[in-house]
C-alpha cells in the first residue's frame, strides 16, 4: 500500500497549479492532505476509483483534513473525541484490516509561541488518542506534525530554539510520542540524510534550501517489519510543503 501525505497549504489554490496531475503521476493507494482551508461545498474534487473523507473546520478558510483512498477502509472517524480540540478538523481516521491510518495537521504554537499551552494541551490529548487506537491494532500517523525533531531536521538549528516548530518543549513532547511505541519511518530508512518538506515563502527559503523536516509518517514499532521504503517528494512545486510518502506491506 502506498499512502502520499501532503500540507497544501489551500487545496483550491493548488488545484489550480496541476494538483489533479500530480496526484496522477504520484498513484498513491491513499492520499492525506493538510490545511486544505476549505468549508463542505466549496470544492468539487473526485478521482476516479477513490472515495474521500473529509474534516472541515468550524472557521472559515482555515485548517482542514481529507482523505482519499481506493481502499475501502472498515470505519473512518474525524477528531480525536476531545471536544476542546475537536474544531479545527484536524484529524481523520481510517481503520483498515490490520491497521488505522491517522491524518493529522498538527496546531502550530504561532508567533511568539503564543499558543504554545494549548500546543502541549493538544499533544498528551493526541498521544492518548493514538494510545488508545495503537492498543487495539498498528497505528500509521501521517501529516504535518508542526515540528523539526533534532537540529538536522532543519537548516539554521542555532537559531531557532524558541521559535515555533522547534521549541524545546514541542521537540520533547515528539520525544514522548516516539517513546510511546512509535517509529519516524523516515529516519529509520534515512538516518543521516538532510532533506526537508516545508519552506518559508520568505527570502527565497526554498531556491536556498532553508527548510524544515516537519512532515511526518510515524509508525507503530509492530508494523516497522512491514515498512518498504518513505519518501519525501521535494521536486513536487505547488504549496510552501511538498508530499512526502510510505510504502507499507499490505
């Protein structure tokens, strides 16, 4: 099974970059998009042997969760049961025969890590959530995740330890998710590779490779066997994150 995840930073903009053609050329068994800022209604957008799943947020043009797949899942849930956090459609779910796959555009701690409280709220509410499907069958968590775990995740480490995505507070509770069964797939495969998945729109950040590592396919330790190989797709143009990928023994 392939499984493509990717932060669009606006599924309507990127539609009209080529989305329909990428998502072709990538045939991913099941895609998971981010940030699709989108509201029920506001887009028409079916591929041809694939059903979608979408969460929308309560907001207006903001955050956002879909999946699509052409595997039919066995039950597809969207939140993670907390109301508090369960606003902003940043979770879908599917269950399939021996798995769940987890879709999940992670709250950024904003500016001045001002909504860094609530981030920390959000992450043991999320890590419960997982533990509780992760105690039933594997768990795969794909998405934007909203944090560059060690300093080669990211280009400029020295200077970002009290800025959003790479405080030490959200790298430690990355820290304790890993350590709560769960693998970073790609580190596994890559160990000392540098490659990113989100650059700033700002200075050129991409044409330079400034970028982050914040987009994540996590794994359950039971299901590392299964694992064939994680991509990170930085060719592929259309948001300020590129898709990143799993492949997964069925």
């Amino acid at each position: 099974m392939k499984i493509v995840s990717w932060n669009v930073n606006g599924l309507r903009a990127v539609a009209a970059k080529g989305f329909d053609s990428i998502f072709a050329d990538l045939d991913a068994d099941v895609f998971c998009l981010q940030e699709t800022k989108l509201q029920e209604g506001q887009i028409d957008l079916e591929f041809l042997g694939y059903e979608s799943y979408w969460n929308y947020a309560d907001k207006k043009g903001y955050s956002g969760t879909a999946v699509y797949t052409r595997i039919a899942p066995l039950s597809v849930s969207r939140g993670i049961g907390v109301d508090e956090f369960d606003h902003e459609g940043r979770v879908v779910t599917l269950e399939f025969g021996d798995f769940f796959l987890v879709n999940v555009y992670t709250p950024n701690s904003r500016d001045g890590l001002s909504r860094l409280d609530w981030r920390m709220k959000w992450e043991d509410a999320f890590r419960a959530y997982l533990a509780g499907l992760n105690a039933r069958k594997g768990v795969v968590v794909c998405g934007d995740m909203n944090v560059a775990h060690c300093e080669i995740d990211l280009k400029n480490p020295d200077t970002n330890h009290f800025n959003a995505g790479f405080s030490d507070e959200e790298r430690a509770k990355m820290d304790e998710l890993l350590s709560s069964g769960f693998i970073d797939t790609w580190r596994e495969f890559h160990p000392g590779e540098v490659k990113y998945s989100w650059w700033s729109y700002r200075m050129a950040a991409r044409e330079r490779n400034v970028g982050w590592r914040i987009d994540y396919f996590l794994a359950s330790e039971a299901l590392r066997p299964r694992i064939r190989s994680t991509e990170i797709y930085n060719e592929i143009y259309g948001s300020d994150h590129c898709p990143v990928g799993l492949t997964i023994e069925e």
